[in-house]
C-alpha cells in the first residue's frame, strides 16, 4: 500500500475503535480502545509526516468510507461482541477482550486450547449474521435457477409462478427440517456428554480434581496451584460441572443451541433470498425477466453484504455473486430450453 493509504487506514482503525469505546459499558474496554485509537492517530501521524517531507503537501481531511460508516451502525445496534467477524476483516485489534471467560475473584483460570476452539467458532462460521446472509443466498441463488430452468421449457406464467412458489417453500422447509434434525442431534450428544460428566463428577470427585489439575498443569500452571484451583472448583458442584465441560469436552453448557431457533432462522433467511425473484409477479409488475434483473440486484447486494466478512473490495465480491448466480442461472434456463424442446 502507499503511504496515503497506510494513513487512512490506521484513521479509519482510529475512527473504529473511539465508536467502539463509546459504546462499551466496560471501563477496562472502553480504555484499551481508545488507547488503541491514539495509537493509531499516533501512527497516522507518522505516515502524515512522511507524506509531507516526500511532497510537500498535508493530507487530506478524512471521511470515513461508506463500509467503514456501515461498520460503525453495526457496533451502535448489534455490539462490538455479536460483529467481530466483521471487525476482524476490518483489521482491529484488542477483540481477544470478548473471549475471556468471566472468573472468580482472585482466580487467574488459564486460557485453553479447548476454550480457544469453541470461542472462534464465531469467527470461523461468521457467526448469525453471516448465516443468515448465507441463508438468503441459497435461497435466492435456488430458485431463481429453478423459475429459469422452468421459463426455458414453458412460458406459461402460471406455471412459471407456481414452480417459483412450490420451490420456495420446499426449499425454506428442506433447510429448516434438515438445521432442526443436525442441532437436535449434536444437542442431544453434547447433554449425553454432559451427563456422563456429570455422573462421574458424583461418583468419582477426587479422581475429577485431579485430572482438572493435570489439564492446567499440561497448560502451563503449577500443578500445586492447579491442585488448588481444581479443589477450589469442586465446591461447587454446578461450576465444577461447567468447567469439567469446558476443559474435558470442550462445551459450552450454556450454549447447545436451539434446534427451533436453528430452523426457524433458516427457515427465514432461505424463503426471504427465494421470495425476491417471486417478487414481480406477485406485485404483477411483470415476469421472469423483471425477477431475473431483480435477482441479480440482489444477489450484488448479499455479495458487497459479504466483503465484511472478507475486507474484500465490495465491488468485487459483488460482482462476482452476480457472476456466480447470474451463471446457475443461464445453465438452468439453457437445460429447461432443451427439455422443453424434447418434451415438445
């Protein structure tokens, strides 16, 4: 990158972090992110200065770019925590603050690789947001192939409507009984875990300390002071439990998911992306080609939606969904006008 470019990064990361600080509740937080922003003014600085010695001329006033002005109205209305994906493909640093694991008072818990896995799921799968933006894709991506395909063997618009309508609620039922059945079975694994755990926990407490005290003692902790810690836990049998979960299985007792929430969402988000290409026959202004020029308008928008998630160009994320639906879509119109043709 040049070294403008370098300076209205590390404003915009300034920008960032002084809206997160203004919503965080949290004194340390709030700190450590307006910290983070003087570092970054600081910085900035430095590349300013270069830029004046090479040209002699100031920067710019900063504007914030519309993604980053986006970014900023997602941390006033859903959280710093619930968009750290997107923060993180905004490069801003200090988020590991929303992984630490609450504790006791005067009870230094270690981080665990476990811990560490179960906490970055979110970051991984993009957490609900991005699902739900997956979810409408698919949604709209499948049956704006299948109102296609069925406009390339018939344009008759009844039938084309029909097929648009059945395949979008089998699709939106197919997601949401197939989200329902792998939540309910992975809920069901991880209460058998747990309970397992549980009994084991009852029948043999001194056994469980010890191998809780060899897991921090594996994790850097002095076995004597994991030892006490591990003891210390077993006090309570409910938090011991919940961190047997936590550091053996590598569970969150308090979050196995709802399969209902699970189905509904999906549910949701599919028949949402389905309905968009349905939209213009339904409001009568028109047919599959007013649905396909409403489709790729969308499927442009899920795609510069998704460059939040990757810090990629949102032109080109956007672009390339286009590309991506606009072609399912000419293949299936292509296969439906040959086998309208050989039915014919």
């Amino acid at each position: 990158m040049s070294k403008l470019e370098n300076w209205q990064e590390e404003k915009r990361s300034a920008y960032l972090y002084r809206h997160m600080a203004d919503v965080e509740t949290r004194h340390a937080h709030r700190g450590l992110f307006l910290s983070l922003a003087e570092a970054a003014d600081l910085q900035a600085e430095i590349w300013a200065e270069q830029i004046r010695r090479e040209t002699g001329e100031g920067t710019p006033p900063f504007y914030p770019s519309l993604r980053a002005q986006l970014v900023v109205r997602l941390i006033h209305v859903l959280g710093p925590r619930r968009i750290r994906p997107i923060l993180a493909a905004m490069k801003v640093r200090g988020m590991s603050v929303y992984n630490a694991k609450a504790v006791q008072p005067g009870h230094p818990m270690p981080t665990t690789v476990e811990e560490i896995g179960h906490r970055h799921k979110g970051v991984e799968s993009g957490g609900n947001l991005r699902a739900a933006v997956f979810g409408v894709n698919d949604g709209l991506v499948s049956n704006a192939s299948l109102i296609m395909g069925v406009a390339g063997a018939t344009h008759d618009v009844s039938i084309i409507y029909l097929s648009g309508v059945a395949g979008m609620l089998a699709g939106a039922c197919s997601m949401a009984a197939g989200e329902y059945v792998s939540m309910q079975s992975q809920r069901e694994l991880f209460e058998y875990q747990i309970g397992l755990e549980r009994e084991e926990l009852e029948e043999y407490p001194d056994e469980e300390a010890e191998e809780l005290a060899v897991i921090y003692n594996a994790r850097g902790v002095p076995m004597e002071h994991a030892r006490a810690i591990a003891r210390k836990l077993m006090q309570d049998p409910e938090h011991a439990l919940d961190t047997l979960a936590r550091e053996e299985l590598g569970l969150n007792p308090d979050e196995l998911g709802s399969p209902w929430g699970a189905a509904l969402s999906s549910f949701t988000a599919f028949a949402l992306g389905a309905f968009v290409p349905l939209v213009p026959f339904v409001l009568g202004f028109g047919g599959v080609a007013e649905g396909a020029l409403l489709t790729l308008a969308s499927l442009f928008l899920v795609g510069a939606t998704l460059s939040l998630f990757t810090g990629r160009s949102a032109l080109i994320s956007g672009i390339r969904m286009v590309l991506i639906g606009g072609g399912a879509g000419m293949v299936t119109y292509i296969i439906g006008t040959l086998l309208g043709v050989t039915v014919l």
